[in-house]
C-alpha cells in the first residue's frame, strides 16, 4: 500500500531527489534529511514507516544515525545504503546491532530494486 512515509537521509542532493523522485512515483510520501542531525530533527517530528539512511556520512554516520532514529521511533525500519562495500561488510552487524534492518541497498541501484526493497519491507 503506497502512502506510508519514508525518510532519506544522505548528505549528497542527487541521491535524496533521486529516491525522492522514484518512490513518490509509485506513491510513497517522501522527506529528506542532509545529515543525522536533520534525520533525528525529522524523526521527532513526525512518524516515518521506513527510513533509507546512507552509512558514510560527515558528522554522525549511518549507524549512530540508524539508532537514534529507533530510539525516537521503534517501529520505523531503517535501512542501509551505501556506495562502499567494504564498509558494509566492516560495519553491517554494528547496523543490525543499531537497530537496522538485515538488508543493505549498494548504490548505484536500479530504480526497479529500490521500490521492490521498498514495497517488500512495507508489507512486513
């Protein structure tokens, strides 16, 4: 079911308007955040059923980002993105251990893969 709220935190503009673009095309409300510290501003705010938090990030990373984000919302599934799979591989558990969820989305992807992670998590 389209509708639900999705957070995308990432410090670079092209990535949040690209999801942005790509999930409200199928439906999904969509607000971005630059940096953690937007990401836990916005997760006080308003209840989110989803947030796509990138890992490497200046100031706080994906992870301290990904369990702040729990502890404000306990139902929002976080996942990670990341265009470093080395660092996904180093840091995947201590995410899992924040709080995120077991699936990790590495950039680039296809617009086809981001919906149907999407869409997936959502039913759950």
């Amino acid at each position: 079911m389209a509708g639900e709220k999705i957070l995308v935190v990432d410090d670079s503009e092209l990535i949040r308007a690209a999801f942005e673009e790509k999930l409200g095309e199928v439906g999904y409300q969509v607000v971005r955040a630059s940096n953690g510290e937007e990401a836990i501003e916005a997760a006080k705010k308003e209840q989110f059923d989803l947030a796509y938090v990138d890992l490497v990030m200046p100031g706080m990373d994906g992870i301290e980002t990904c369990k702040a984000i729990v502890e404000i919302s306990p139902k929002t599934k976080v996942v990670l993105i990341s265009g470093y799979p080395d660092r996904v591989e180093e840091r995947g558990k201590d995410f899992i251990s924040a709080g995120g969820e077991d699936i990790f989305l590495l950039k680039p992807f296809s617009k086809e893969k981001l919906v149907e992670t999407t869409r997936e998590l959502l039913k759950a």
